[in-house]
C-alpha cells in the first residue's frame, strides 16, 4: 500500500497514461481522447484506490496527495501539450495562472454526455467516499462546474450533490483563511460571478442552496475581492436570491456574515486584513440605515477582539486594529470606549502592570531625549573624555 501511496505522489494528475493498460478505468476513456481527459481519469484511479483502502490513515494521506496535486499550478509544458488557454485562472499575486482543478472541472464540463461512463464512476466512486472528510474537499473541485453549470438533469440526487459541494468549498475556503493563502481564489471567483451574481446561476438552485451560496459569498467576499470589488457587489446582488428573513438590505446581510467570519478567523494577518477592510468598506458603503441586530453584532465583534481578554484573547496587533476600525466606524462614543479601556485594564492586573510600565517607559525616553539632557550628556562626554598627551 505504501508503494501505491508513492506512486500516487510523485505522478501529477496529467502524468497518467491510460492507452495499453491494465487499468479498468482505462478502458472508460476512448483512445483519441484529450490529455485533459485523460487527467480525470487518473483522478478516478486513485478515488478508487482510496476506495479500497481499509486504514482510514492510508485513505487520508492519498486525499492528502489528491487535494496537493488538484491545487498545484499546470506547469507550462503541461499546458501546451494539453491546449490548454494561457492565463486560465486568477491568482493571489494578479497573474493569470491555470491550477490542475480548474482544468479537470472544466474538461468534464465540456465533454458533458460524451463520456458518461467516467462521469458515473466519477459519481459513485466519491458517493462511497464521502464519510472521508477530505472526500468533499476533492469532489468540490473537480465537479463544481459541471453541476453549477451543465444542463443535465440529476433528479433527487442534485439536491443531494450540491450540499456536498456546497460543504466542500466552505472548507476550502477556510483553509485559505487560516493559512492566508489563496489558493482557491478562482473557484471563489466562479461561485460569485457565475452562480450567485448570475441570474441564470443561482435560479437553478433550490432556495435552500441559493443562501447558503449566498452567505458563502457574502463571507469570504472580502477577503478574496477587497472592499473596492465587494462594494460593487453589494450594489449589483441579485435581488432574486432568497436571503431569508429578517434582512432589511443587502449590506444587512454582508455584514453579517462578515462579523461570523471575523469571529472564527484564527489567522493573526488574515484577522489584521479583514478589520482595515471592513473600515474601507466604510467608507465606500457607509454602514447607515442597518437593522438593530446588525449593528449590534458588528460593535460586539469589534469591541470584543479589542478587549486584552476573552473570550478571544487576541493579540496585541489585532486588538489595535480592532480599536482603529472601531473609531472609524462609530466615532460616537470613543470616550467611553476609551473609559471602559481603563476599567478592563484594572479587571486584568498582569496587562495593567504590562501597560503602566510600558507607558512610563515611553515618558523616560521621550525625557531622556529632550534637548536639556541632550547638552548635559555632551557636556558629560567631553569631560569624560580622555585628553590627548602633547609631544614635548
């Protein structure tokens, strides 16, 4: 098994050959089929061989491989030989650059009926994997086209599907964020413009789908777009997507989901990044006419991550920028804020002590380097300094 695992590894998805072998899903694929067929085949193999593992150690470290090799960048060579478009999908850094997933996803799309026995095992193989919690993770990023996009009719099991691939991208979205990466930023991109900002997209969702692609889109939108672009976005949402009830605006809803995002952020930089953007955010869009509720969960996030204590603890970087955007957002009241600093300080002695000491060491040196010392320390050194002896 350890041999097989390796194998696994070191091959890529688009280093598979099926023509000659004895591979039973090579006999899915036709001969003259594309290379970037070929790379869904070999995704197909080693599901199955995940699916024959009995150690759920050994099924995990092959997901492991999968998810790496999904997410890797499709090498110029690779590209050129499988006719791929140059600059397929956006990256963290602006350059466009095609990653394995997005390939496989839309080499299903685009063969969608010409190869419904790989499709099928496709299906099957990953509905016998689901209980593996990385399982999901690999069905999101190879099917998230084909079942956002293609017209086929799944019955029952749609609703079924769309779950599983909802779930799969919230995770890979969290992994993003706690590892302030972003890696997954064209499949945000796809779910936010081809889904849920499509009219076409999200009416062929279930209602139930439809928010929860809403609040994933809401939720992350900051951190993959900046607050320039989710701006826009709060100005162009659909307004036939069922937001639930209780939403006043759509900005209502954004900031919601953004205060629950901010909350389980366990990233430092990430956290850092979110807060100066909901202030940008601000200033763009300002935070007026927001139902009680919302307001109130934003200052409770704000206030709460710029507390020394619980239930967060955050660090000192995250509190400042807490209390910068705090102020910004809500001037009223910085006072009282800043009275209530004061009184938390003496409920936490350690951070109190830390604080004074801190303070009256600042107060020192701003003394110590005032021009008065400034000429008695110069007068000091040229006394101290020893004279020079003269030649007789």
């Amino acid at each position: 098994m350890e041999r097989r695992e390796r194998e696994a590894a070191a091959d890529p998805p688009e280093a598979a050959t099926t023509s000659g072998s004895d591979d039973p899903v090579a006999d899915l694929v036709s001969p003259g089929s594309s290379r970037r067929l070929k790379m869904v085949t070999e995704v197909v193999r080693r599901l199955r061989m995940a699916a024959e593992v009995e150690d759920f150690n050994d099924r995990d470290t092959i997901f492991s491989h999968l998810l790496a090799d999904l997410a890797g960048e499709v090498s110029t060579a690779a590209a050129a030989a499988a006719n791929f478009k140059a600059g397929g999908g956006p990256t963290s850094e602006g350059k466009g650059i095609l990653l394995y997933y997005e390939a496989i996803a839309g080499e299903l799309l685009l063969n969608d009926g010409v190869e419904e026995e790989l499709q099928r095992e496709l299906f099957s193989t990953f509905e016998r994997l689901w209980a593996s919690p990385k399982a999901t993770l690999c069905f999101a990023l190879v099917t998230y086209k084909l079942l956002f996009l293609s017209e086929r009719d799944l019955g029952k099991r749609m609703d079924k599907y769309t779950r599983v691939l909802v779930r799969g991208m919230k995770h890979l979205f969290w992994s993003d964020l706690h590892t302030d990466s972003k890696r997954f930023l064209s499949l945000f991109a796809f779910l936010s413009d081809e889904v849920v900002l499509s009219d076409a997209g999200i009416d062929k969702l279930g209602s139930n789908c439809q928010l929860e692609c809403a609040r994933v889109v809401a939720g992350f939108s900051l951190y993959y777009f900046g607050p320039e672009k989710v701006a826009q976005i709060v100005s162009s949402f659909p307004a036939s997507a069922n937001l639930g009830f209780g939403v006043s605006t759509i900005l209502d809803f954004f900031l919601k989901e953004i205060a629950g995002v901010i909350r389980k952020i366990k990233c430092e930089a990430v956290t850092v990044a979110y807060l100066s953007s909901l202030y940008r955010l601000h200033e763009l869009i300002p935070f007026k006419g927001l139902s009680i509720s919302t307001t109130a969960r934003v200052q409770e996030v704000l206030f709460t991550l710029s507390q020394p204590g619980g239930p967060y603890y955050a660090p000192k970087a995250v509190r400042v920028a807490s209390r910068e955007a705090f102020s910004r957002i809500y001037p009223h009241g910085k006072r009282l804020r800043a009275l209530f600093k004061v009184l938390t300080s003496i409920l936490h002695p350690a951070y109190s002590l830390n604080l004074v000491w801190g303070n009256c060491w600042l107060v020192l040196r701003k003394f110590w380097s005032s021009w008065p010392w400034d000429a008695v320390r110069s007068i000091i050194g040229r006394i101290c300094k020893p004279r020079r002896r003269t030649a007789d």
